[in-house]
C-alpha cells in the first residue's frame, strides 16, 4: 500500500479529530485578520475623506453661485428702473446671462466636461424667476426674484457611498425704484497708511516732471546741479482726487442738500476721529482733503465705526424729517495695503457681515494694493460688482465716480 493510499485511510478513520484539528488551527490563526479590516476600513476612511472635499467645495460653490444671483437681480432691478419699456421677461433673461457669465468666471469647470472641452448645456438652464412692479406717488418699484441651482458632480471617493452629484440652490432678490431723490447716507473708510504717501504710476498731468538738485562741485568750489525725473502722483493726492470726484456726482444729484448725508472716518494702524453725518458732502470733502499718509494698517476699528454710526435709528430719523424718506445706505470701504494682523482682518470680516446683513451696501476699493488685501475686500463687498480693483491712480479716480454715479441711481439694493 503506498503512503498516499495509508494517509487517505487515516483520515477516514478518524475524521471527526482530524477536523477539529483543522478548525482549531484555523481559528487560532490571525495572519489574515489585518488583511480583512484593512479591505473593509480603507473604503470607509477613503469615502469619509472624498465626502469632506465636496463638503469644502459645495461651500465655495454656493457663494459663488450666490454672489452671482445678487449680481442678477441687482442688474435686472436697476435695469427696468432706467428703462420703462422692458417686459419682465427681458429683465429676467438679462438676469439669467448676467448670473452665468459671473458664475462660470469664478467657477469654470461648471462649463466644461470630464476633459475639459465647453459643453452645449446651460449648468443654470433651471433657474426661474418673477418681477413684481408697483406704483406709488414717488414712483415705481420694481422686485426681481431669482431662483437657480447647479448640480455639482462630486469626485470618486465620496462616489463609493453612492452619492455621483449633489445639488445647490439659492434665492436673490433685489429692489429698485424710480423716484426722482433718493435719500442715501454714506459713510466713507479710507486708508491713510504710510505707503499712501507712494508714488502711483500715474503720470502728474498738471506737472510732468520734477526737478532733483544735487552737489556736483567741490570742497573749494561747491555747486549745485540738477535734473529732470518724471513726476507721478503720489497715491494720497490720487484719493483726493477720487473722493472729490465722488462727492461732486453727490452734489450734483442733490444740489440743495436735502437727501443726501455723508461721513469719514481715516485709518492707519489706528482709527483718526471721524467725521460724523451732516446733510451734504462739504464736511467729507474737507476732512479727506486735509488727510495725511503715515503709519500702518488696521481697518477694524475705522469699519466697526462707521458701522454702527450707519446703523443709527437717528440717522434714519434725520432723513425722515427732512424728505419723508428711509436713505439707502452706503459704506465705501478703501486700502491699499493689508492689515498688519490676521486679527485684524477677522474683526473687519465680522463688521462687513453684520453690516450687509443689515441692508448696507457695501462698495470697496483696492487701490494697487497685495493680494491679502484685496482678498479682504473681496470678502467685504456686497457683490462681485461692489469690488474695485484699482492699480493706477485714473483707475481709481473712475472706480470712485461709478460708486457715485451707482449710488444717485434709482435706489437699487438686495432685499433677501
């Protein structure tokens, strides 16, 4: 009998031991435990990982697309408040193009496939939206709602749960009114830290050149020479000149000081005693011509008080009095540099919220200034098109006439 045919008889006769054995071995055996968790913890943590990227990006998504429907309506709204002839749907297909393009500026992929080729299909083809019009003795007003969402594909890993695309909705809604005064306050923050005492690259129209002198001679014969340099605009004078030019499309609007009051406050790394309301612009453009640049940044305190200066019921009180009115109302926040702390920053982020959660408009303006700066008014502005980016000293003279020229305009401003 050969050894193969002696074991498979053993086994037969004894098979009740022999697997006990076999079982016994087998559990007692862990090698292959590691190996089992492993194939069921790496999809968990892997889906877990994918669901918090889409997480972060939904949120990015959603300003986007909110900040685009402000846009929208906001331009709508003012649209049919300039033009009596255009029908609803104009308006709203005005909205429509308007929130695309914005959208699809900050969020490009949302146009293009897997490979990135321009696709056919509208992302925001869903969204909808009403006017409602009314007349009064003052005019009339005109309320644009948009409502859109975009689905937004998530990535591989948060696929693993089941989940291929998740949608974000928002609403905006905005007013405008076609009486012939508005009433508007506003309050002005202007940087007057030392690098506003720069030199724009902004050739000074009035004096093109400037001359240098220096020692050209000798111990024993001293002389002095001297040559011509180019004469640019020094940054401080440049926002003179843009305030002036802002107060003058105020004045303009409002010759008799009836509807319009105005305010300043100037910071460096600290707040300088403002200017406080006053019917007019004379005592704001007073204050901004006699500014002088120096110091560091920190636009906190500057914002936190002329928010809460804004905010007063007295200041509605003081319009109601004199023209019957509850004002629009305007901050113009402006640097040219970035606060010197992160706390700073935080503290001005929080103002700016509470301020257009409020209802106050918020128009902001960086004057050539670093990308945390102009990050931080980004953050502050009401919309996309509240935010100037100004990199010459005629860029911002023209950023500060079109915050006038927009706010003498039919009285247009977000309602939701």
């Amino acid at each position: 009998m050969s050894f193969k045919s002696c074991l498979w008889m053993d086994m037969m006769t004894k098979p009740e031991s022999n697997n006990k054995s076999i079982f016994s071995r087998f559990l007692r055996n862990r090698a292959g435990n590691f190996g089992i968790a492993t194939a069921v913890i790496i999809p968990a943590v892997a889906a877990t990982a994918g669901v918090a990227l889409d997480l972060n990006r939904m949120v990015q998504v959603r300003a986007a697309l909110q900040d685009s429907a402000d846009s929208a309506v906001l331009s709508a709204a003012n649209a049919l408040a300039k033009n009596n002839t255009m029908s609803d749907e104009a308006a709203l297909e005005l909205a429509r193009k308007f929130m695309k393009a914005q959208f699809l500026n900050v969020v490009p992929s949302a146009g293009k496939d897997d490979t990135g080729e321009p696709v056919e299909e509208d992302p925001l083809a869903g969204a909808v939206g009403n006017v409602e019009r009314n007349s009064s003795s003052a005019g009339k007003t005109f309320d644009v709602t948009l409502s859109t969402s975009y689905t937004m594909p998530t990535n591989g890993l948060t696929g693993l749960l089941g989940w291929k695309e998740v949608t974000v909705g928002v609403t905006a809604t905005a007013q405008a009114t076609t009486e012939s005064k508005n009433a508007l306050s506003m309050y002005l923050v202007l940087d007057r830290s030392g690098s506003m005492a720069w030199d724009t690259s902004t050739i000074n129209a009035a004096e093109p050149t400037e001359t240098v002198y220096y020692s050209c001679g000798t111990k024993k014969n001293p002389k002095t020479c001297s040559y011509e340099v180019a004469n640019y605009v020094v940054k401080i004078d440049a926002l003179k000149l843009a305030v002036a030019n802002l107060t003058t499309q105020l004045n303009v609007a409002d010759p008799e000081n009836k509807y319009v009051r105005t305010a300043a406050v100037s910071y460096e790394a600290r707040m300088y005693t403002p200017v406080s309301f006053n019917w007019g612009t004379t005592h704001t453009l007073s204050y901004v011509q006699a500014l002088i640049a120096e110091g560091g940044t920190d636009s906190s305190d500057a914002m936190a008080r002329a928010y809460s200066d804004i905010i007063k019921s007295s200041e509605n009180t003081a319009h109601k009095n004199k023209n019957g009115q509850v004002p629009s109302k305007f901050i113009v926040f402006m640097t040219d540099g970035d606060n010197n702390y992160a706390s700073a920053d935080t503290k001005t982020k929080k103002t700016c919220e509470s301020a257009k959660k409020d209802g106050v408009e918020i128009f902001t303006v960086a004057f050539m200034a670093p990308s945390k700066g102009q990050a931080l008014l980004e953050y502050c502005a009401t919309s996309t098109s509240h935010y100037y980016d100004a990199q010459d000293a005629a860029e911002l003279v023209a950023a500060f006439k079109e915050i006038g020229d927009k706010a003498v305009q039919a009285s247009t401003r977000l309602t939701n």
